[in-house]
C-alpha cells in the first residue's frame, strides 16, 4: 500500500514509516507565531521553563494581525513579541516597514519549503501546502512547547483528494476553486483531515491561485493543505530558498479517504454568502445585494496577482459613490511591485484607499472595521457573524475580479458587467 | 472527577469568533475574555452562566480561528466542561492543552436541552442529564490526549517527558 505525500512527510519528521490515525511527536521545521497569538505563548514559554528556544533560526514572528498598532493594548502585545524576539534572538522577526501578513510573507521569504512541516499559531497556516509543505494551525500552547522543544503531538491525518479537471474561464481563479471544494464538502467535510488538491486546473493554477486555495483548507475544518510540487513551484521556491528541501508526492496507490471530481469548465466567479464559507452561488444569483465597503487583501488574496487583477478591472473606472474600497497589499514586496507596475496609481484614481500591510480588517480588527447593518464583499477567508465588526453587519467571500467590479457597481457583480 | 452543572446549548459550527470576538483578541487575562464570551450569538451568556456550567453543542465547536482565547473565555467564566457531537481540531487540541475538559457525545447532545442539569464524570465519560433521568456514554478520549489531559495540560506534560 502506497503513502500519501501527508504520511511521507510525516514519517520524515518522525524518523519511522506513519499511517493516517497514528498519534506521534514530530519534528518541525519552522514555527511561526503573530501579535494576537505570541503574548499567550510568551507567557506559556516562559511556564516551561526552558532558558533558550530550541532553534532561533527555525521561528518566525510577525506582528502583523493588530498592526501598525491599533490601540494601546495592541502595542503593549508587539512590545512584548518583539522583546521576546530580542531576548532570543529570533532570526526572522519582521517590523512593521518590513513585514507582510504571515502568509503571504513566509513563503515570499524561503522560509516554507517542499516537504517542511511547518506549525503556526494561526488557523491559515496550511496554506504553505502551495508549496508542498505542510503547514498546521495550533494553538499559542503548542506554538510554545514548540518552540521549546522543536517538537508537537500530532494525529497523522487521512487525504481527501479534489481532482479539478478542466479549464478555468476568465476571472474565475483559485478562490472559486476552493469555495467550490468548501461548498462541496461543508464547513467540517475535511475535519481532522487533509485536503490535495489535484488536477489538470491546479497544475494551470498560478502559485498565487494555489495560495489561495491552500489558504481556505481550513474553512472545510482541513488540518492542512497540498498540492503536488511541479515545475512552477520549484521555480517559485528555488531562487528564495536557503537550504535545501526534498519534495514528497502521493504514491500511485496511496489510499485516500475521498476522491472528488470537479469539473471547472462552467464554473463562473462564485461568492460565500454569510455567516458560512460553505454558503457559496454564483455571482450571477447575487445582482440586487448592495454594498457598503470591498475589501481586496489578506493572506487568502492579497498578492500581487490579486492586485493586477483587481486592477485589470478598476483601471479607468471609479469606485461607486456609497462604496468604500480598501486596497491591502499582503507584504512590503507586492506593495513595491505594486507601486512599479503602476497598480497603486490605478486604486488611487479609482478612488480607493490603499494601506501597508496588515490582517486588519478580515477579523474586524482595525482599517475598516464595519457598523450595524453594513455589508462587505471581501476577497478575505471567513464570513461569520461580526467577522469584520458588528454582529449585525454582513461580509461576502469572492475573489478580487468580483470584489473590484462589486466596488465600481455599488452592489455584488461580475468583472463583465464593469467592462462590457 | 465529577462536574455538575446547568446546560447552555448551541447548535452547530459555533466558530470562535462567535466564542470569542476578535475585538478582544488583545486581551489575554481568561476572566476579562469570559466576560465577552459569545457576545455576538447569545449576549446573555456571559451575563448569566455560573462556575460549573456546561456548554452542549452539535458538531463541529470551535471552528475557525486557532485562538486559544476561545478555550481561555471559557475557562475564565468557569465553564467546567464543553460537550458537542464533535469538535473542530485546533480547538479540540487547545482544550486538551489548556486543560478545559472536553467530551464528544452525539448522543448525549440530541437529548440533553438548554437548562438541564448535568453529571459529567471525566474518567468513565458519563454524561447524566438528573433534569431527564438519562444517561449516556461519551467517545473515547485517544490516549496521547489523556495522558496530556492528566499530566494537567501540555505544559506540564512537556516538563515531563519533552525536555
């Protein structure tokens, strides 16, 4: 019997072959940690009393959730990481000015490498599965014992295998993908599992496409997130990496708990309906819903192809009088690429507000934050109620051609309806 | 050990932003999280639930985010147990390292209603609703999660058998 490339990576960090169901301490390779989940790890750190961290080259810290600091609280929080990150001397701590939300800057970094299996204190941490890593959301506790000992318990879980066959049309990309696996499976389909995400459509797929569906594994309840290494992601990982990786792959005869076929050849830009991700139609369905503020951003969709594709759609076009659009590039790199393509030129004359990094307003946090009543559509990964500030405001999921036009028509459309 | 306490029920994929809004995520102290506990989908929650209590849901608590405030409000509140039909895996997890006793009983959840009174014993996993005169058996805890659970969270487990 064959092994799933999740088991593979598993028995490597393990040092003995696993199966799916097996309970194990792992190594890791990489943990990461934020400024809403470090100051409870700092404090559980320091409850182990351990002296020194296991690898200060193995842990990354990024205040990038609550930043640039949004209140006094906030502050006292990015203080406390970044004297822990001094006291330890953490390699790779990024300040404000030189981050990007955790996500989209890891991997931008070289730090998330094919065949790493990789833990953060954040619930979108499979979304380095884009580059055949592994990536596990935890706890702050775990990240602590982690950090401490290099190590984590774990229950090595079973595949689900989506199999995307076809061709995408125009504006439909790797959001519609994975709203259409979350709707397929539900919000707990993949819980305690793993999705692959496989087919000729993934292997068309940009790396930025595959980031994003890795990106919302966690949505359908997924521990974690992968798609078979190829060309594309050792071109993307090659130039960034400093040290060498080993890819792994699902074996031919590797056993997988489901397999499901989607066929993307009709597939048209789809939106999650709030409160659930699962709550998905086409945008088409959705014409009289009017909006009050688009959000293009975060670490499901707030990289540079995001932006020239949002872009793509407001170029010569103005953002509608009611509407509010707020434009988040996901690190300093696509801000500056951004800049030089002359993206940033093209939200400023459609009349949007363009921001330095930050998770912000996904979790209702800061930068656009919203009130009773108001409504969002979002390139970001979750729609519950009060996710983006009031308990009685709504929050759409779409991908950032249906957000941009969305911005441009005042209510929830498609990129034809603006370019037609 | 044995728990007693009054049931709060919730249906299913209560998410932790329901359990713990973010707004607050900059807060670490249980009690100061407790006090804001579910806010948005039952603002009486907090205000009345007592030490003891008993959360009860249906599949899936605990989706979303990874925050382990949403385990921490909880506990600050002194919930003395959570019971669903399942749990999503990170909060599933946090629970068992924070110590915040936790049990998967399908069964129990379909009979048990909001306001009853439950004993819960955390060594056998049985669930008694006194209001009803029922009694139900919970899944088995895996063993490594027990034996985490036991050791008083994995703190306490990595001082003992990781360093």
């Amino acid at each position: 019997m064959g092994m799933t490339a999740v088991e593979k990576i598993f028995s490597k960090h393990t040092g003995k072959d696993v199966k799916a169901g097996e309970f194990v301490f792992a190594d890791v390779d990489l943990i990461l940690s934020n400024d809403i989940t470090s100051p409870l790890t700092v404090e559980q750190f320091e409850k182990i009393g351990a002296k020194a961290v296991f690898d200060k080259d193995k842990i990354a810290l990024v205040p990038d959730h609550f930043t640039p600091n949004k209140d006094v609280q906030s502050a006292s929080n990015s203080k406390l990481l970044r004297e822990f990150a001094r006291k330890h001397g953490i390699t790779h701590y990024y300040e404000i000015g030189r981050m990007g939300i955790e996500h989209a800057l890891l991997p931008e970094e070289g730090l998330t490498l094919p065949g790493d299996l990789i833990v953060g204190a954040d619930s979108h941490t499979c979304t380095y599965g884009a580059v055949g890593a592994l990536g596990i959301g935890i706890g702050s506790t775990d990240a602590a014992v982690a950090m401490a000992t290099g190590k984590l318990w774990f229950r090595v879980p079973q595949t689900i295998k989506f199999i995307f066959s076809g061709k995408l049309r125009p504006w439909v990309g790797g959001k519609d993908l994975v709203l259409a696996a979350i709707n397929k499976i539900g919000v707990d389909g993949a819980r305690y599992m793993a999705i692959e995400f496989s087919g000729d459509a993934i292997r068309e797929l940009s790396m930025d496409g595959r980031f994003t569906m890795c990106n919302m594994a966690v949505e359908a309840g997924a521990k974690t997130a992968f798609v078979e290494p190829d060309e594309k992601t050792i071109e993307y990982v090659k130039p960034k990496a400093k040290r060498s990786f080993v890819p792994e792959v699902s074996d031919p005869d590797a056993r997988f708990a489901q397999e499901i076929q989607i066929n993307v050849d009709d597939m048209e830009p789809l939106v999650a309906c709030p409160p659930s991700p699962a709550n998905v139609k086409p945008v088409s369905e959705l014409k009289d819903i009017f909006i009050d503020q688009v959000v293009i951003g975060s670490c499901t969709n707030g990289r540079l192809e995001d932006l020239r594709i949002a872009a793509s759609v407001l170029k010569g076009k103005t953002v509608h009088p009611r509407v509010r659009m707020i434009v988040i590039p996901a690190t300093q790199r696509v801000y500056k690429d951004a800049l030089k393509e002359g993206l940033l030129e093209i939200f400023l004359d459609a009349g949007a507000a363009f921001s330095t990094p930050t998770c912000g307003p996904c979790l209702g946090g800061h930068m656009g934050v919203l009130a009773e009543g108001e409504r969002a559509i979002s390139t970001t990964n979750r729609n519950f109620i009060g996710r983006m500030g009031h308990p009685k405001s709504e929050v759409y999921l779409a991908n950032p051609a249906v957000a941009a036009a969305s911005g441009v028509l005042g209510r929830i459309g498609g990129p034809e309806e603006v370019l037609s | 050990m044995k728990i007693k306490g009054r049931v709060w029920k919730f249906g299913r994929d209560v998410d932790t932003d329901a359990v713990i809004p973010a707004k607050y995520l900059n807060l670490q102290d249980p009690k100061e999280l407790g006090r804001h506990c579910m806010e948005n989908i039952r603002p009486d929650f907090a205000k009345s639930a007592k030490p003891g209590d008993i959360v009860v849901a249906e599949e899936n608590f605990g989706c979303g985010s990874s925050r382990e405030h949403a385990p921490l409000a909880l506990k600050g509140l002194g919930i003395s147990c959570v019971i669903a039909k399942s749990f999503a895996r990170i909060f599933f997890r946090n629970c068992v390292n924070i110590g915040l006793p936790i049990l998967e009983a399908p069964e129990a959840v379909d009979a048990v209603q909001d306001g009853d009174e439950l004993s819960v014993d955390l060594e056998s996993g049985t669930v008694e609703d006194i209001t009803r005169g029922l009694k139900f058996k919970a899944n088995p805890m895996p063993q490594l999660a027990r034996e985490i659970a036991e050791a008083g969270g994995l703190i306490e487990y990595a001082k003992q058998h990781l360093l």
